[in-house]
C-alpha cells in the first residue's frame, strides 16, 4: 500500500518486486511538501499567539468595564485554542507524512 501510494502521490518508480528504484525527486517532493506545511502552520501559530497579546493588552485595558474584560478573555481563550489545533496539526500532518509517504 505504501508502494502505491509513493508511486501515485509523489511519483517514485516501483520495479516488480514493490521496491522503491528511484526516491530523488519523490524525496524532494516530499520534504518540500512537510517544509511548505509547516511552515504554513508555523505562521498560523504566530498568529495565534498575537492574538492572545492583543487578547492580553484588551483584558488589562478594559479599566473594570465587564463588557471588555469579557472581550478580552474570550480573545485569549480563542487565541488559545488556535494554538493548540496548531500544535496537533503540526503533529498530525508530520506523523501522516513521516509514516504514509516517507
């Protein structure tokens, strides 16, 4: 199975015997391939913690007012839990493509 997958998502050449013959430009591919999406999620966490700062600076300059003391705390939560869906996203797609495709 992981033959074929090889063969038909990154375009490795299988001989007969279901040996890998030529992995170069499938490698590349795949290297390429995790580089891009971690990054992508890399800057997605960014995004997530500058969220929980802007979370952060609302919650301790909302002067007692309720309304935006609860603005800011629910900014920080959702700051909060983007980062952790990037964490397992993160793990998610490097353990798919660690134990499908490489």
């Amino acid at each position: 199975m992981k033959d074929i997958i090889n063969k038909l998502a990154i375009g490795a050449e299988i001989n007969g015997s279901g040996d890998q013959v030529t992995g170069g430009k499938g490698k590349i591919l795949t290297d390429n391939v995790t580089l891009i999406i971690n990054a992508v999620i890399g800057v997605l966490g960014l995004v997530c913690v500058v969220v929980m700062i802007i979370g952060g600076i609302s919650y301790m300059t909302s002067s007692g007012d309720a309304a935006k003391v609860k603005k800011g705390k629910d900014t920080i939560l959702y700051g909060l839990i983007g980062l952790v869906v990037c964490v397992l996203a993160f793990a998610l797609v490097n353990w798919v493509i660690g134990s499908i495709l490489a």
